[in-house]
C-alpha cells in the first residue's frame, strides 16, 4: 500500500502544489478551511491524473474539535498516517500600533497551536509503527526579523522550529521531523504586496525572484522519500538566497 500523507491548507499555493507532485507515489489526504471549490478542482485532477480518488478533509485548525473530527473521518479511510504536512498557516501584516491580542493569538492558534496538536494526536501512532514523517513549513521569518509588521507571524513561525526540534527529540528514532523554511514564494499569501516593494525584495534575493510553490514541493517530496533517509532535526532554508 502507498504511504499515507496528510497535507494541511492544500486548497491553495504551496499546500496545492505539494498534493499534486505526491499525488502521483503517495495516497494524498485533501485538508482544507475554506476553499471547497477549489479543493475539489484539485481532487478531481488528481482523480484524472492517478485513477485514484482523494480524500479531502475539511477543518478549521484553529478549533481542536474540529482537528479531532478530521481525525476521525481520516482514520475511518486509512489505518494510519505515514507522513504529515504541516503547510497551512496564516499571516496578518499591520504597522506595530495596529497590532492586536487577538490577531496575535490567531496566527499562533493557526501557525504553532494546530501543527503542535496535530503532531501529539498523529505522532505517538507514527511511533507505534515505527514509520513516520513530519515536515514542518516555517519560514526564513522564523530565523530572521526583517519587517515589525509581521513580528506575530515571525514569532509563530520560530516557534515551529523549537516545536519540531523538541518533536524530533521525542519521537525519535522512528519519526524523522524537519523544518523547511521558505523565502518569498508566489502565493495568495503575497497577493497584495505592491509592486515596488515586490522588486525591492526581489533585489534582495541573488536568483533575483520569488519562488514559485513547485519549487517548495519539489523539497518536500525530497525530504519524505527514502533518499532523505538520514536528514533529522533539521531547518532548511529554501529562498534563492536572500541577502538582508
Ligand atoms: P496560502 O494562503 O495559499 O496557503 C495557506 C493555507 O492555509 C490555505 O490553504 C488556507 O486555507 C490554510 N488556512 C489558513 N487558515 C486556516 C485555518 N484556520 N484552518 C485551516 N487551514 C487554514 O499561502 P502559502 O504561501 O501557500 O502558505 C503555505 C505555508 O507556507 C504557510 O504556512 C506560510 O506561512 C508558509 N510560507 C509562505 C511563504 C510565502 O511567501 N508565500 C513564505 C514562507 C512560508
């Protein structure tokens, strides 16, 4: 049997474009929030493309009940999960006079809260097989500080770090967990970036251009293979070299 792979925000950018890439060798798990249209465009071109139909889970991660029922309805499908893709995350840029408790604590709930509960519900049956992957999608905004505006967002994003070393440690040395930090990719996360700040980051970056969200897959595909069979606890980076 394929391995089993849970792919969390994969209605949209990198999320998406990791489910199609191991649509092909894994049996993808659809996560979603919001995007039902868009998801389900997604499954049935994997359906096409596999002759094998996904099952797509709806879940707002930032409530658990709603992670537990997830759960339940993946479990009725599969005996387990092999591999697990915390992708889904959020940023909410304002000045720092706008920052909110509440906004503070949403990107948190979203960004480090669901990623944690999802490794302590999912990880000790990983254990218990003695197989199992977990790959953690921070961000460079986890390891450097460049804007104020996203200090709520950097903060989520190291403690996915921390959260995924101290998840390494624990479930080792059966689950290998790794961090893979982003730079500036083509999503809808940066869809309202105006154009001159995009060609000021962009002057930033030695390969001079946002990633595109293939780019991103094609590392995580590298990571939870066999060949990557040996890489542990570690935070890599993948930003065409941004030079601050
Ligand atoms: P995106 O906005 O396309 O994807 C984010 C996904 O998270 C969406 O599918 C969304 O539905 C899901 N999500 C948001 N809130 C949710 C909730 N409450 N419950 C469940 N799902 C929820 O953007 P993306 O760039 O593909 O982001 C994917 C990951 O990559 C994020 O963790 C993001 O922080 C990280 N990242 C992105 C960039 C970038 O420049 N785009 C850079 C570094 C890291």
């Amino acid at each position: 049997m394929k391995k089993v792979v849970l792919i969390t925000g994969s209605s949209s950018g990198i999320g998406a474009s990791v489910a199609e890439l191991l649509s092909k060798d894994y049996e993808v798990i659809l996560h979603y929030n919001k995007g039902k249209d868009r998801v389900n465009n997604l499954k049935e071109k994997i359906a096409k493309e596999t002759n094998s139909i996904p099952l797509v889970v709806q879940c707002d991660l930032s409530k658990e009940e709603e992670i537990d029922k997830m759960l339940d309805e993946v479990y009725q499908k599969y005996p387990r999960i092999d591999i697990l893709i915390n992708n889904a995350g959020i940023a909410i840029d304002t000045t720092f006079e706008d920052k909110t408790k509440e906004n503070y604590k949403k990107i948190l709930d979203i960004n480090l809260i669901a990623p944690f509960l999802l490794s302590k519900k999912i990880g000790p049956k990983m254990k218990e097989n003695k197989y199992g992957v977990i790959i953690n999608i921070s961000s460079t905004n986890g390891i450097d500080t460049p804007y104020i505006e996203s200090i709520d967002y950097d903060a989520s994003k190291a403690g996915l770090i921390s959260l995924s070393k101290n998840l390494a440690n624990y479930f080792a040395p059966y689950v290998r967990v790794n961090t893979i930090c982003p730079g500036w990719v083509n999503t809808e996360m940066n869809k309202n970036l105006d154009s001159d700040f995009i060609s000021k980051e962009e002057n930033k970056i030695l390969l001079g251009r946002f990633a595109n969200p293939r780019e991103v897959a094609n590392l995580v595909e590298f990571l939870i293979s066999d060949k990557a069979n040996y890489i542990n606890d570690s935070i890599i980076r993948i930003d065409g070299g941004i030079k601050c």
